[in-house]
C-alpha cells in the first residue's frame, strides 16, 4: 500500500504537473521542486525512458489508455524530431522540437545510451500495440548503436587523462543485455540471440576480474584490463548489471547463471555496503589505496539510482529463493532510503 501510495498519488502526479508535455508529446526534464518547469530542453536519454515507463505502466497496471496515449505521443514527437534515420537520433531538442546543443544530457554527445533507451521504450510499446513499425524501430535503432559500438573509433567512452578510443563499458553491455532480454520474450530473432550471448559472456567473464573479485567498468577495445584503472569498481552499476542478467537467466531457464549473478549481487553489496552511516557507496570502490584515494569504498556520494539497483536486485533474489540475507538487505537499504532519500514532501526522490 505505501508503495502504491508513493508511485500513483505521489510521484506521477508531480511528472503531470510539467514534466509531461501534452500538447506536442515528450517529456520535459528538469522541473522545479514544486513540478513547474525549469529548463525546456527534450533530451534523448530521458524521452526513451519516460516512453519506457508509460509503456510499462499501461502493460502491467490496468491498461490505462491515457499511459499509452502519453507513450504515443512521445514516440510521435521523437520521431518528427529527433529521428535522424538509420537508427540514429538527435541527442537534444526545446520543446518545440527545435535543435540545441545540450546542457543537461549525460554522457558524450556521441554516447549510444540516448539511442539505446529509444530502443528500450519502443520495445516496450511494441509488446503494447504489436505495432511492426514500433519493432523494426527498435531493431534498427539497436543494431545502429552496435554498429557505432564496434567501432575502434567510438568515442562514446571518456576517461579521464586517458587519450584511447574504441573503449569497452560495463554499462554498454547491460543495456544492451537489459534491451534484448525483453525484445526476445516476445521476439524471435536468432542473430540478436547470438549478440546476447556475447554480451552476457562480456558481463560474466570480462569485465568480472577474478584476480580482486571486482567487476571492472571499463576496458580496452578487445576487452583487455587497463592498467590503473582494473583494481577499481563501480558498486551502482556492477549490481544493476548482475540483476538484468538475473533476468535472462530466468527467460534461459539458466539455474547456473542466476547463482553465479546472486552471489555476486551480494558480495558487491557486502563490499560497498557504510557499516557506520548506513548506505551504499554508490560510486568507486578501490583495492588499493593511492594519493587521490583511501583502499575501499569510496562514500563521499550515496546516490538514489545506485539504492534502487540495490533495492530491485534483494527483491528479485527473496522473490526467487526466499534467503532470508536478501530480505535483510532489503528491508536495511529501505530504511536508509526512506530516511535519507524519499523525504522531499514532493513525490520525487532526492538524487
């Protein structure tokens, strides 16, 4: 009930008060505390997902047609505005639907992330209206960022002092695992099967280094280690990862890779875990210790996205063994998240 509470009478209603554009359809970004809004720009990133989730909502809470209008009219107006064919999209435009140079949007311009959330929320739509166009879309969109994504000169991947193109990211591979996990429930397709199996093997054993225990956010092109950055880990995403793996190995029927993801899941979160302060480093975890960094977590920033990866990976967990340390990581990151977190007065989290 105070789930329910929290999604349909508290933080819904704060997107309807500005962060829905009804008129032209889309999404609206940054809003102000009290819903009004701050800043015009329709990034990439956030239309894909706002269409994702009033998809979601229509399929899975009582097929309201006003969720499914507000997802339709989303993919009209990207599509009107920020298709730009091939399976690629314009990162940023105003409300109207005019071009901008983005100043909120994540990641580089040239990132796949923007294209790959389209692909998600039209994938999403799909299972919906079973609109072929919507499919196809998807498929296009998807196998345009694979495309830019084995390219030795992809520069969608930034690291600090490290001048290299054609980088590998954990967090590539999990949306694209996220992606077709999903698409494949309800669409046969052998070529994007074999591209799953890579990506989950990408999950599991490349980016897994065996030698700390860790998972490593980034690699070289060929999924190499790089030196000084493969004795560090991003806990936000490492758990996200593991728990969409979760769930292709429940659509793979795969009992040993769900063990393998679960045990992980909760090693990662026994690693990165604030036994004093409660709350989970959300960022970097380092093994050894440098002039810029003390060995360990790193809690300077608890972060709300990197709770909820944790929160959704123990609930998939106690829903599909019942352990009993899933539902007591459960139950201490909702209290963490509900005293630090949630307390706004305003529906929407703090981040």
């Amino acid at each position: 009930d105070d789930y329910k509470d929290r999604v349909f009478n508290q933080y819904l209603p704060f997107w309807d008060k500005g962060g829905i554009d009804y008129e032209r359809g889309g999404f609206m970004c940054e809003l102000n505390d009290d819903g009004s809004v701050f800043n015009d720009e329709k990034y990439l990133w956030y239309q894909g997902r706002g269409l994702w989730v009033y998809s979601f909502l229509f399929n899975n809470f009582g097929r309201d047609k006003r969720y499914l209008e507000i997802a339709q009219k989303t993919r009209d107006f990207i599509l009107t505005h920020m298709y730009l064919g091939d399976g690629k999209w314009r990162e940023s435009v105003n409300r109207s639907g005019i071009p901008v140079k983005s100043t909120v949007a994540q990641g580089p311009a040239k990132a796949i992330y923007g294209a790959l959330f389209v692909a998600a929320g039209l994938t999403e739509l799909y299972r919906a209206e079973r609109n072929e166009n919507d499919l196809n879309l998807a498929k296009t969109t998807l196998w345009s960022s694979i495309r830019a994504y084995e390219s030795p000169d992809y520069e969608g991947i930034i690291i600090e002092g490290l001048n290299q193109k054609g980088l590998r990211m954990q967090g590539h591979s999990f949306m694209i695992v996220w992606i077709l996990t999903n698409l494949l429930s309800i669409h046969s397709d052998p070529q994007l099967e074999e591209l799953q199996t890579e990506h989950v093997n990408h999950l599991i054993n490349d980016f897994w280094n065996s030698k700390y225990n860790i998972v490593n956010e980034t690699l070289y092109h060929d999924y190499s280690r790089i030196p000084d950055y493969d004795s560090s880990m991003q806990i936000g995403h490492s758990i996200e990862s593991l728990w969409m793996v979760i769930d292709e190995s429940l659509r793979k029927n795969d009992r040993a890779l769900f063990e393998k993801c679960k045990n992980r899941i909760r090693h990662i979160i026994e690693m990165g875990w604030d036994y004093l302060f409660e709350g989970l480093c959300s960022e970097t975890f380092h093994v050894f210790g440098s002039e810029k960094n003390c060995p360990g977590p790193d809690y300077d920033l608890k972060v709300m996205w990197a709770h909820a990866e944790l929160l959704i990976a123990t609930m998939k967990i106690l829903e599909l063994t019942g352990e009993v340390w899933a539902k007591e990581w459960y139950e201490r990151t909702r209290e963490f998240c509900l005293k630090n977190l949630a307390n706004t007065t305003n529906g929407v989290w703090r981040e």
